[in-house]
C-alpha cells in the first residue's frame, strides 16, 4: 500500500546519526541521501525519509502520527528503543508486550530529536509465519490435510486425498506390479 513516509527534521545530518543507530538495531540502513536535504532508509529502497520540509519553515510533528518499523525479534525491539535514548531521543512507551494491540505484539515507542513519534514492533504470530519453525510447514501441511479429511468425512464424502497418502498409494502400486511380474516369471520357469 505504501511506497515511503518521510518525516519532517530540523537538521538532517544531525537526524541521520541517530536514525542510522536506531534502524540499524532493526536492520535498516540508509540507502539514499541528498544531504543536506534528506536520507532514505529501508533495506534496499528508501522506504522512510527524514527530510526538511517542502517549504523550507520549521518542521513540525503530527499529533497522532507515528511510523512504525517491523523487528525481527524481541532484542530488536529493545535495541532499537536503547539506542535511542543513548543517541538523544526519548522514552514515548518501554519495550514489552502491548496486549490492546494484540495478544502477541510487543513493541517500544520513542520520540526522535524533533519530536517524531516512531515504534518498534514485532508481532510475534507474523513473524512466525515469516519464518516458520524446522518442520513447520510440513506440520502446517499435514495439520490442513486433517481438517480436510474430517470435512469430508463429516460431509459423507470420501476421505480427502492426501499427497502423503497418494505418494503411498502409488509406491504399493509399484511394488505390487514389481511382485505380480515376479510370480508371473517364476509361474513359467516351472
């Protein structure tokens, strides 16, 4: 949905020392720059930009505004929240769980050097699917097969067919043709 947020500074080269410790606990770097007007951050596109203002007056923040950043774990989060109060911003919310978003999301919230409100987030179930555990997806697989079976069952139908359960079905086939063929030669050689 977006392509970049950019958020108003006083002073961008200033703004990129601490952004470039902050993002970086999160993985970001800076990837663009014309100084001394603006710097891109992201992973490998400028997704987020501190910049003067457009119309060169003093930059202002948005009550109610605030960007928010995807961490990759729980160390991120509170990294990215350490680094910023080492680098000069302030505390807008202590890592840790925040259940009215959710019962998995655990986030920290901050206040860069103009006062831009910026968080951390890692929402725990996203991230699991991102990277799912050893085994996860064949587990997901199978899990999803079952429901699929008992669907079917308790719809009167046959049992859904199962790739496991084809791959099975055509090995027995296989090795019944292989001793069928067996018995056959050893049936003439009498």
């Amino acid at each position: 949905m977006l392509h970049h947020v950019s958020v108003g500074v006083g002073d961008v080269e200033r703004a990129g020392k601490f952004y470039d410790a902050v993002l970086g606990a999160l993985g970001y770097k800076r990837v663009m720059e014309f100084l001394p007007y603006a710097i891109g951050y992201g992973e490998s596109a400028p997704e987020f930009w501190v910049q003067l203002p457009h119309n060169r007056t003093a930059a202002t923040v948005g009550n109610g505004v605030h960007v928010g950043f995807t961490a990759k774990t729980k160390g991120a989060v509170n990294s990215f929240h350490e680094q910023a109060l080492k680098f000069g911003g302030s505390n807008g919310g202590e890592p840790g769980p925040r259940p009215d978003y959710g019962p998995k999301y655990y986030g920290a919230f901050i206040y860069d050097l103009d006062g831009n409100k910026i968080e951390a987030t890692l929402y725990a179930e996203a991230s699991a699917a991102a990277a799912p555990a050893k085994g996860g997806k064949r587990r997901e697989e199978r899990r999803k097969e079952r429901q699929a079976r008992k669907a079917a069952k308790a719809a009167g139908g046959a049992p859904a067919k199962t790739a496991k359960g084809e791959e099975r079905k055509q090995k027995k086939s296989k090795e019944d043709r292989a001793e069928r063929r067996k018995a056959r030669k050893a049936k003439k050689a009498k």
